[in-house]
C-alpha cells in the first residue's frame, strides 16, 4: 500500500492510527501484566482501548469506499494484537489449569 493511498483516503489513515493506538495499549496491558496485581491500571488502560476499538470499528464501516484495505488493515492489527498477548500466562483467572486438570482425570478414568 502507498503513501498516497492514505492521502487519497484520510479515513483509511485515521483507521491505521488507531489500530497503532490499541497496539500501543496492547503493549502497555503486557507491561502491566500480572493483571491481578495491577487491577486499578489494567482498567483504565482497558477503558482506554475499547474507546479506541469503537472509534476505529466505527471508522472501518463508514469508509465503505477503502473496505479492501480497511479489512487488511483490520486482519494485520488483529494478528498483532494477538501476538503481542499470546505468551503471557493466564492472570486474571487460573480456570485453564483446572480444565486441564479435569481433562487430565476424566482421561484417566475417573
């Protein structure tokens, strides 16, 4: 994608920079994490990105004419997102250790 397609469509480039400023959140929540010993800072950041996520969800539906690049944009920022939380441990909730405990004991037999 060129530099002039982000001058030719402003709302394509609005959508660009906020899915940079979830990312950035994204990377402030990994610094925060664990998250139950941050809780106070875990949601202000939390509140923060969902008002971001509104905005640029709004924006990728407004912008009908940039719907390709719009939902290239939106698939890129949500692999990111992903990759940049997917090696922390679970914090908030230890459910995923009993689950694989269950599933461990029902294999069992028991």
């Amino acid at each position: 994608m060129k530099l002039s397609a982000f001058r030719q469509r402003p709302g394509l480039a609005a959508l660009v920079g906020l899915a940079a400023l979830l990312e950035a959140a994204f990377l402030v929540l990994r610094r925060l994490h664990p998250w139950d010993e941050n809780v106070v800072g875990v949601i202000a950041v939390g509140l923060a990105a969902s008002a971001v996520y509104f905005l640029a969800a709004r924006l990728a539906l407004i912008w009908r004419e940039s719907t390709p690049a719009a939902l290239l944009v939106v698939l890129v920022a949500a692999v990111a997102f992903r990759a940049t939380l997917f090696p922390l441990p679970p914090s908030l909730s230890y459910d995923l250790y009993r689950y694989q405990w269950d599933g461990a004991v029902q294999l069992a037999g028991h």
